[in-house]
C-alpha cells in the first residue's frame, strides 16, 4: 500500500515510524527541510517539500497512484484542501484530514463526502474522551480497548496498602472477583510476560486484560472505587480543556479551569458559562489553594507545556487528591517518568496515530492482519487484535496444545458478541477477534506469526 502523509509535526513524526514499521510505501510531504531531512534520517521514506494542498506538490508525491492521504498539517483549511484536491486527481484514494477546530466539527461530518474525506480525526477530543474514560475509573492509569470496547487492557500500579502485593497471578482471578488476566508486569522497568506463579510486589506496574463489563466490579474488588466525582480542578485552557469541561459539565461535574491568557478565559468562559474560569498561573501554588485544589476529586494537568504538567500533577499527588492526569505530548522515553507519581498520562498524538494505523491496517486487508494495534508498558509490549479467517491456523483447538514463540500470549478472544478471557481449554474460531500481547523485538503483524509451528 502506498501512503502519503501531509504534515511532519507531531501527529505527523509519530505516524509516519507506526506505518514504517508495518512496511508500508510511506511519501511524507513538509514544507520545511530540515523536518523532512529529520525523518529521512530515521526512516525509509521519499520526501517531497512545498506546500501539500498545492496540485504540483502532490502529483510530485505521487497522488495518482497512492492508496491513502493523510492530511496532519497544523491548519484545518490546509488539511481539507490537500484532500480535496488530491481526490480530484484520483478518485479511488482514501483521504483522512485531522481537523481541530471545534467550530468545524458539525458541517464537517455533514459535508464529508463534498470534500472527498473518508475519516476525520481530532486530536484533542480524542484525548479529552481518553480523559473523561479515565475519570469514570480512577485507579486506572491506561486503558486501551479492543473487540469493538467489549475488551480492555488497563494499566494498574501496586503500591504499598494494594491488596495485589504478594499475590501470585495464578490467584489474580479470585482476588479481583471477576475473571481477568495479567498479561504484562513492568518491574523495575523492564517488562515482562508473566506465567501463574509469578508474584507480584510493591511497585510493579502490571497491565489487565477484562471484559469492559468487568471494570466496576475489579475496581470495587481491589478497593479503588471511594466516592463519587463531583469536582475536576483542569489547568489549561486549550481545545482538550474545553472539550472535557463541555463533557463533565454536562454529567453534572463542578469544573474549573484555570488559564493564564486573559482573553483565552473570556472566550472559555463564553463557551462554557457553567465553568468556573480562573485567570491566573497553574505553577502557582497559592493560586490552586486559593481556588480550593485540596478539595478537588481530580487534578487534570493540560497546558502547553509538558513540564509544566509534571510540576502541577506532582503538586496534586503531593497533596493527596484522589486522581491526577498528565497530559505529555513530547514524552519519547516513558521510562524515565515511570517513578513519578504523575497519575495517568495522556498522549494526544500517540491516541490520533493508533487511530488512524487501525484504520489502515483495516484497509489493507490483508490475510491474517491486524486490525488495531496498541503500545503498553512503556513501549516495551505490543497488544494486537487480529480478526481470524479461513487462513488461521490451530482453530478449534485447545490453547493448552498450541506451541506459541517466547513472549507472546493470548489474552482475550471475542466469539458470538461476547469476551473470553482465556484459559488453557479456550479455542479460537473462524471470524473470531483474538487479542495477542507480544514483548518480541519484531513486531508481529500475521496472526500465524504468533505459533512457533
């Protein structure tokens, strides 16, 4: 499949190494070199400079016979025209345009098919739904889904009063009072995938594989669920902000936001008259007191600054507030944060890139592909949906006889509309969805990849 990706910042850089690494044929076109020199330092990928809306430029990139466009630039109008413009030179092409500005988004959707977009994407509602999904299951640092949401891999830390610490995984099921299945430990920052007699201790970071319907049940299990939320404290008033007071608001949530741009507060407040719009610094720690931050059920660190998130949700933990979200949106190394009490932490360019790489893993249709892909425990482990077909291996047998290759595992299977957590009598069917975590250094993108046979 021959990709063209329109926009090198960070929705762009991030897009372009997820398709690299599935093999794809990946154009990138940028209007400044030295982003371009960057990426063809990195990865394999032909580069085109000038302005992607440009007829010129993207017959240059080769539109007429791409597959797909991806439309990522900082400027809505940009994006719209590039995809515009190219499906008029060629009229099979799949075009997806991210468009941020909420004022864009109801004739977007209505007009979609006049400016040619097969797929629309929004960074910051995208992370704002993360958010508020996280909100809902304080206790949860990650949370990825699969099987059209019937599946969940979340992200728990075993701290000090966790009734997990010591616990063997063979045992995990009936302390967590429901069915679920560890299938991998991050400890001392390398990760792991675990058997029944691993144990846990204080400080592992361990990732859990359940139903969705599950969820409420394993946190009251493990003690997280206290009360409910009724006060969320946001520093930062950009796009995510609004999009996430708009949301709380509307459940019923008191949400005050606060901003240092006193014209940004005018217009939050305008758009969002049952917030509480502070004027003021974040960093300010007489400021957040003054406005009642130890009072708060949640602590939402999103400024533009990643730094400035990190000082503002150590404050926040520091204090004891119940749940702390960071968002981070240069954070290339997790591992260096994994010992901060930063809470859970949201990467808007990594959600939009795993959003689309599904989309074109759907779109290639190949056998036994993937259909959505999902980095955990700080990179270091892949968790994959496959959808099975008459080329799937071992179907209808017992997992217990299956040879799989070092480091992976079958964490969940969706038959009939309903989530298996599987054990060592489980099978996996035609047209079934089988999730696969895998710690290999070679990404695994066939599902018969997975069998050492």
């Amino acid at each position: 499949m021959k990709i063209i990706v329109a926009g090198c910042g960070k929705v762009g850089m991030t897009l372009t190494r997820q398709l690299c690494a599935e093999g794809y044929d990946i154009t990138v076109i940028d209007s400044d070199s030295n982003l371009l020199s960057s990426l063809v330092s990195r990865y394999d990928v032909m580069p085109v400079q000038g302005n992607c809306a440009s007829l010129e430029v993207l017959q240059e990139a080769g539109v007429e016979s791409a597959d797909l466009l991806i439309a990522v630039t900082n400027l809505d109008e940009i994006n719209l025209l590039c995809c515009l413009t190219a499906h008029q030179v060629n009229d099979r092409l799949h075009t997806i345009a991210r468009i941020r500005n909420p004022e864009y988004s109801g004739q977007i959707y209505t007009l979609r098919d006049a400016f040619a977009l097969s797929m629309t994407i929004n960074p910051e509602l995208q992370a704002a739904a993360e958010i508020e999904r996280l909100l809902k299951y304080p206790g949860f640092l990650q949370r990825d889904s699969f099987v059209k949401d019937r599946a969940v891999i979340v992200e728990l830390r075993v701290d000090e009063k966790s009734i997990l610490k010591s616990t063997p995984l063979k045992n995990m099921s009936r302390v967590a009072g429901c069915k679920v299945l560890v299938c991998a430990v991050l400890r001392n920052g390398v990760a792991a995938i675990p058997d029944g007699e691993f144990v846990l201790k204080e400080g592992d970071r361990i990732f859990v594989t359940a139903p969705t319907d599950n969820l409420t049940n394993l946190l009251n299990s493990l003690g997280i669920i206290t009360h409910r939320l009724r006060r969320v404290m946001i520093c930062g008033g950009g796009r995510i902000s609004y999009y996430l007071a708009r949301s709380l608001l509307s459940s019923g949530i008191a949400t005050t936001i606060v901003e240092k741009d006193y014209d940004r507060c005018l217009q939050m407040a305008q758009a969002l008259p049952k917030a509480n719009i502070v004027h003021g610094d974040a960093s300010s720690q007489d400021l957040l007191e003054s406005e009642g931050v130890r009072k708060q059920d949640a602590l939402v660190a999103l400024t533009g600054q990643d730094e400035l998130n990190m000082v503002v949700s150590l404050y926040g933990s520091k204090l004891g507030i119940p749940q702390i979200i960071t968002k981070l949106a240069h954070m290339e190394n997790p591992q260096i944060l994994s010992d901060l009490p930063l809470g859970s932490i949201v990467n808007p360019k990594i959600l939009s890139s795993n959003t689309i790489v599904s989309y074109v893993l759907a779109l290639s249709n190949k056998t036994g592909t993937a259909v959505s892909v999902h980095t955990i425990a700080d990179g270091q482990v892949e968790a994959t949906e496959f959808r099975l077909d008459e080329h799937a291996k071992h179907c209808g047998k017992p997992l217990k006889d299956l040879r799989l290759k070092k480091n992976v595992l079958i964490v969940g299977i969706g038959h009939g509309g309903q989530l298996v957590i599987p054990g060592g009598d489980s099978m996996f069917q035609l047209d079934d969805s089988v999730v696969v975590v895998s710690a290999q250094k070679k990404r695994i993108t066939q599902f018969n990849d997975i069998f050492e046979d």
